[in-house]
C-alpha cells in the first residue's frame, strides 16, 4: 500500500502538476481575467459563428484543448478528494494504531462466584466469539451469501466496485446493497456512515473502501470474518453471531447446524424482514436463498441443500431481559455502583471506562445454587403467605379509608413521573389514571389480561407483601445470596438495603453493649412493667402481655421480653447501646431513647445481617463484599478484592461467643423453635425474630456456622399488614423463608457439612459463667444487709463508669483544643 502511494504522489508531481502549473500560468490566468466577457451571451456567439467558418481539424484542435483542460481539472479535483477523505479531512478517518487495536461495543458480563453468568449490563447486546468459536456453516453461508470473492480480494472487489458505480452512485440506489465486500461491511460497521452537506454517498463508500483496505492489511481473512460476525447488527440492539445464535435457537455459535446458520446469515439482508420470530415463512424462504448459493459455491452437494431446505423453521426462541435471571435485585444495585465506579476509573489512553460498551467481566460472590435456593424459598412461602393475607383481608383493603396510601403509591411509579415530566397537570394526570384500559396483571398463579384503570392497579399491587433475604459468610464477608423482592418486573424496591423498622432484631446490640459494660449473663431481671421517670414516663410493656418472674439475658431474649430489655438499656446506656451498634456495622443514624432497645429504629437489611455476622466471626466485624475482581475485555485485573484485609475486632471474642450462646436459646426454646420441628434442621442455629408495631414488619436474622442470613417480610406501605400478632408476628412470616432456604442448601449434596455443622464449643471459663437457669418463678430471699450491699456496690459500680465516660470526653476535649490553637500558631 505504502508502495502504490508513493507512485501515485509521483506521477501525480511529475506528469499532472506541472503541465497543470503552466496551464494556470500560461493559459487559465487570463481566461479568469476575462471571466465576465466570456461569459456574455455576445461573446458565446461570437465563438459559435467562428467555429461554423474554420475549417474541421481547427474544430478538433479546439475541441481537444478544452477536453485535456477539463481532464486536468477533473483528475485533479479527483486526486485532492480522494486525499481529502484519506487524510481525514472527510469522514475522519481511523489511525492506524485506532484499526490495530479496533474494538466494537461489548456487553459487560457479571459472574457468579462459580463461574455462571448471571447478566449483562449493555447497550448493544453483544458478545464476542473467537473465529474458532464459530460454526464452519455460519462462516461458508457468509461467504456463500454475501462476499463469494473474499479470500481473492483485498477488501475492495473491482467487479463489485463497477456494480456501485452503476447503481448506487449513477442511480443513486442505496437499496442495492452496493455489492461491498464483507471487508467494506465491516468498515461501515464499525465506523458507521455520516452525513456530509454533498456527496453523501460517495465520501462514505470511498471511506469504506480505504478502511477495508486498511484492514485487510493488518488483519488476517480469518480475523475479518470474526470482526464481522461479532458486529453486525441483527435487529433491534442484538449484535454478532453469538448472541443472536442464543436468542433465536438457545445455543451458542459454535454449535450451529447448517440450516441454523443458513437463517442468522439471511437475516443480514433485512433483519426485520427475515426475522425468523416475526415472519417465519419469509424466513424459511430466505433461509432456502443461503442453502442454494452455498450449494452453488460447492460449499454443499445439490442433495445435501435440497434436503435441508425441506426441513422445518425450528426455534428455541429465549430472550433475557435485565429483569430475568438470577439475582436481578442484585444486578441491579450493582449497576448503579459499577457506573459510577467506572467513570472513575481510568483506561490506558486516558478515558474512563464505560459499563455498556468495554466488556468489562465483573466477578461476584454469588453462589449460584444458593441463590436458587433462596429464590425458590421466596416464591414458595411469599406465595402461600400472600394467599393467607388476601384471605385475611377478603372484601375489605389493608389500608382502611387512608387514601394517602394509594396517593403516595400513584406519585411514585413510572407513570405518574413520566407524565410531570412531560408537563401535564394535576387533572389531567388524574384523569388518565382513572381511565380503564386493558393490562397484564402480575399474580402468583401466573399473569393475566385485565380492564382496570392505572389508580385500580396501584391499589392492586399495593395489597402484596413484599419481602428481602441476604445472606452472607460471616468469616469473609461475601455474599452469598440477595433477594431483593418477589418479582424484578413490577416491584423494583430493593428491601435488602431500604430501610424498615427492626423491631426485637436489635436486642442483640443491646445485650452485647451490655455485655460489654460488665452485665453478667445470668444476672436476673424482673418480668415487671416499669415506668421510667426521667423519660417521659416511658412503660414499655411485652408483646403478650404477660408478666412475672425473673429472666437471665438467655430467656429473655429467647422469649423477646420487653420488659427486660428495657431495663437492660437504661443499666448499660443508650449512647453505649448506640455506639455498639455503629461498630457492628449499623451506618444508619439512631434515635438516642430507650424506645431503641425495642427496635424503634429503622435499619437495612444489610446492616442488620452484617451486625450479627460479627457475632458469628468471634468480634471481627468484616464487611459485605460482593466483588471479587473485575477485568478488562483482554483479561487485566482492574479490581481485585484482598480477602481478609477488611477484618476489624469491635467486640471481645467472648462477648461474640455468649452471644451466639444467647441467641441459640431463641431457637432451642424460643420464638423460632419451630426451625428445628417444621423445617427438620440439625445444624446449630443462632438467631432472632422481630415484629414491629401494628404487626407491619416481620423479621428473622438466623446464623448457621457457614452463613448468616436476614429475612424481612412487610407490605411496600407499612399500612399493609396481618391485623393480628399471631399471624403477623416474624416467626410467621419472614421465618419459614428462613427455614426453607437453609433446608434446601442442607439437602443439596452440593454443600456437604451444612447439614450437621456446629458452632466451636465454648471454653469452660465461659461455660461456667453460662450455668443458671433461664426463667425463674420467684427471686431468692436475700437479707437486709446483702440488699443494702448490693445496692450500694451497683450504684458505686455505677457512679464510676460516669465518671469514667466524663473523664474520658474531657480528655478528647482538651485535645481538640490543643489541636485548634495547634493550627492557630
């Protein structure tokens, strides 16, 4: 190529310039001086009656001046074009470096932890497949189809070439095709056709023709056929031959039979046409087309074509949608981190990477099976719970005449937004939600058609419970699985990460702050209802209210007494019970009130599953990771997770250990025993239940010795809820979520162990500290003077740690004041 320019530039200076040069000095200047003369009808004249009266071989003479001027000119104009669109100076030509490193657009792709696909986040859904990736028929119906002459050429054909000239320049048939070779295809593929104020088709077909040339000069046949046929487009956003091979028959390229390819190759000549979805019959006909020219090419015997071509358009027709598959709750929260992450990042060439477009391969710590798992828990006790619901609520709504709720829910979807953003009014936005129309309705039996206007349908899908489960290994911190919701499609709330009322979940943080505070374990409390004075004549009371008695921290917490709980904050400190929480992982903002022992605050999923975890990680708080590592479209590690980096101690590993101690009587005796009877586990199980007021979030965090996992149960108003604590409370609603999801992984003979795992035995320092009976009827008797001393030590024990705390915030005051006169000097 270099070579051939070179004598072009040559001939060009030495046989076309220099005549030119003296034409324009010679000739041409004064031909320009006397431009308005000679463009007068007078002098036109002139000129005819002398040619009529000269003789015929001046006429020839005359007539071959202005031909070899106008040869001149046009060649050179011809020249400067050319130069002009090789250059760049029309339709911005691509480097060489740019062609040698050409990439098209490619879906990024998310990984579970062993190696499934779970999505991909693109804009042209594509995937791209090495040449020996794909089926030899695909790439003989190609050749067979659309560029016969491939392997003979060097990107531009010249029989094709003077079939452009005719039709598509002469004609100006865009139509035809222009019978471009797959080399100029792929040159209009990856740098499309633009616009140009003349000669549209022209500059772009002459840019095709040098890409092409381009490219066949740096890339092998073998790599032009894999660039084509992982770009070209075959309708709507899908791309290249791997993903339509998936979409239209659910294999991969590879594994195309010929009659197969035969249908992909003819879609390139009208994907909507020959689409094989859409017009089947015209497909199969089109797909014959391809079969007759592969057989007129001796790609195959007039048999073989013959025999395929009676075949019948079979299809595996299986699209996928950002709301299908696994995981698709966690998809998409990890979306909205991945973009803006990327637009951070860097690549080599200085620009930032792009989610849609670089290929970027995003490794998680999904586990595949379990979140099956999970995801058929869901859908299995939601949908039995959802039946028990409406049957509770038959003939009557959840929410009572409270139209707010139906109001709120109408301002928030799609439909409402999209109509203020186009500007419509109040009114007018009223109307259109109350007009009918036909729509597809989500059920747990299946979608059905229905004529309801959209007010009816927010009110419909306002009276479904809702739910969310994470679960997460407790020693590393990955996540295992992530249920954001019972379906993607019409409810897109992620309830793994907003925020709801946790209810006795957070008694936990209250005994562990106590704990720590020097509160023995098998200290007694009285089941008694108090009024604390100093708060507002606060009187917590238990849910069943039910009192009397003594419990250790064991039984009351087994037995989720409210009573106890509160007396165990107002002994430990609410802003001890506050930081407690921080350090365990709640990043949410607390209310300071002893109301929060109760579980008053409103908390994530998340944050909860990541506090107990600590527990279940002997006190070092490890947080959730759900990336492993991420790499480019050629396989660099641009992100890589450093296990066992993140791991802070927050609480003592005895604390963490009489924790789980404490937590196991809610299972072996308390609200979630039914883990053990219902649902047959064997394995060692930690946890809580919770319910808040008027029964509108149900809750169960369990831990096992491999995984700790949260369930929240609610409606997307808290209005929505069971009117009564029996069928309401957390033990009803979020556990048997729980205790399925942990059944299913115990019989998979996928995870070995869990079936039967157990926690590390206590020492027997703390065993011994652990030896006191839960519930005690009546107190022991204690005389005058142990009572006097026991008061007496308590409030000296007491006063001290006061003491302490204002010792220690006057301290880190003097120290913020040393450091502002610090940088005062």
């Amino acid at each position: 190529m270099k070579r051939t320019l070179k004598q072009i530039i040559k001939f060009i200076v030495t046989r076309v310039m220099a005549p030119f040069v003296r034409l324009v000095h010679g000739e041409l200047s004064p031909f320009f001086r006397s431009l308005k003369t000679k463009f007068t009808r007078t002098y036109w004249q002139h000129k005819w009656a002398e040619w009529r009266e000269s003789s015929s071989q001046n006429n020839y003479k005359f007539l071959f001046r202005i031909f070899y001027k106008l040869a001149l000119v046009f060649i050179l104009v011809l020249v400067l074009f050319y130069f002009a669109i090789y250059t760049g100076f029309l339709g911005g030509m691509p480097s060489t470096k740019e062609l040698k490193s050409v990439h098209n657009n490619t879906a990024s792709e998310v990984y579970a932890a062993g190696g499934e696909l779970l999505g991909r986040y693109y804009i042209q859904d594509r995937t791209n497949v090495k040449y020996a990736d794909i089926s030899p028929a695909a790439i003989k119906a190609l050749i067979a189809t659309e560029d016969v002459r491939f392997y003979e050429h060097s990107g531009v054909d010249p029989r094709s070439l003077a079939r452009v000239l005719v039709k598509s320049l002469l004609m100006q048939n865009e139509s035809s095709g222009g019978g471009s070779t797959l080399s100029q295809q792929l040159a209009k593929n990856l740098y499309p056709r633009k616009n140009y104020w003349f000669g549209d088709m022209l500059v772009n077909k002459l840019r095709e023709m040098i890409i092409a040339r381009k490219l066949e000069s740096l890339y092998s046949k073998e790599d032009i056929l894999e660039l084509y046929l992982n770009t070209v487009p075959l309708g709507g956003n899908l791309y290249g031959i791997e993903r339509s091979a998936q979409r239209f028959f659910n294999k991969s390229a590879g594994e195309l039979k010929t009659e197969e390819a035969a249908v992909l190759i003819g879609m390139l000549k009208a994907t909507t046409t020959y689409n094989p979805r859409l017009a089947p019959e015209k497909s199969k006909v089109r797909r014959n087309v391809v079969l007759s020219q592969m057989a007129k090419y001796n790609y195959l015997t007039p048999a073989q074509a013959d025999s395929l071509k009676q075949l019948p358009l079979k299809l595996d027709y299986n699209v996928v949608s950002h709301n299908d598959g696994l995981a698709p709750y966690f998809r998409e929260q990890l979306r909205q981190e991945l973009v803006q992450w990327a637009a951070s990042k860097k690549k080599k060439n200085g620009e930032p990477y792009n989610l849609y477009k670089d290929g970027l391969k995003i490794y998680t710590t999904i586990d595949a099976g379990m979140q099956r798992h999970a995801e058929s828990a869901v859908r299995k006790q939601m949908a039995q719970l959802q039946k028990t619901f409406d049957a509770h609520w038959r003939g009557r709504s959840p929410w009572g005449r409270n139209s707010d709720v139906i109001q709120l829910a109408m301002q928030k979807s799609d439909r409402y937004r999209k109509m203020q953003t186009a500007g419509a009014s109040d009114a007018e936005i009223a109307a259109a939600f109350r007009e009918p129309r036909q729509m597809k309705v989500y059920g747990w039996n299946g979608s059905s058609q229905r004529t309801m206007s959209p007010l009816d349908s927010v009110a419909y899908y306002q009276r479904f419970l809702n739910t969310g489960l994470f679960s997460v290994e407790p020693h590393t911190g990955y996540v295992r699985a992530w249920v954001g919701g019972i379906n993607h499609t019409i409810f897109k709330y992620d309830h793994v990460r907003s925020k709801r009322q946790v209810g006795s979940t957070f008694k936990p943080i209250v005994y562990a702050a106590a704990l720590e505070r020097g509160i023995e374990p098998c200290d007694y409390f009285p089941n008694e209802r108090i009024t604390y004075d100093t708060n507002d004549n606060w009187s917590p009371r238990n849910a069943d209210e039910k009192y009397g008695g003594e419990y250790t921290m064991r039984g009351a917490l087994a037995h989720s007494v409210n009573t106890v709980s509160a007396q165990i904050i107002m002994k430990t400190g609410v802003d001890r019970t506050v930081r407690m929480a921080h350090r365990l992982g709640v990043e949410s903002e607390l209310p300071e009130v002893p109301s929060l022992a109760l579980g008053t605050a409103d908390l994530s999923l998340q944050e909860m599953v990541t506090a107990y975890a600590t527990f279940a990680n002997r006190g070092l708080r490890v947080d959730p990771v759900y990336i492993t590592k991420i790499t480019d479209r050629n396989g660099n590690i641009i992100r890589q997770h450093q296990e066992g980096h993140d791991a802070k101690r927050v609480i003592s590993e005895k604390t963490a250990a009489i924790m789980l101690y404490l937590m196991q009587g809610v299972v072996e005796e308390g609200s979630a025993s039914k883990l053990r009877s219902q649902f047959g586990l064997k394995m060692d199980i930690a946890g809580k239940t919770g319910t808040t007021q008027d029964n509108a979030d149900g809750w169960f965090i369990g831990i096992t010795p491999q995984l700790v996992t949260g369930v929240w149960v609610g409606g997307e108003s808290p209005q929505v809820r069971f009117r009564t604590l029996e069928l309401g409370q957390g033990s009803r609603t979020a556990l048997p979520i729980w205790g399925d999801y942990i059944r299913r992984i115990a019989i998979d003979p996928a995870y070995k162990g869990y079936y039967n795992s157990k926690f590390a035995s206590l020492p027997p320092s703390i065993l011994a500290d652990l030896n006191c009976a839960s519930f005690r009827a009546e107190p022991p008797r204690e005389n005058f003077l142990e009572r006097v001393f026991n008061n007496v030590t308590e409030k000296a024990a007491q006063s001290f740690e006061e003491w302490k705390e204002s010792w220690k915030k006057r301290r880190e005051e003097r120290k913020k004041e040393k450091r502002k006169k610090g940088e005062r000097d």
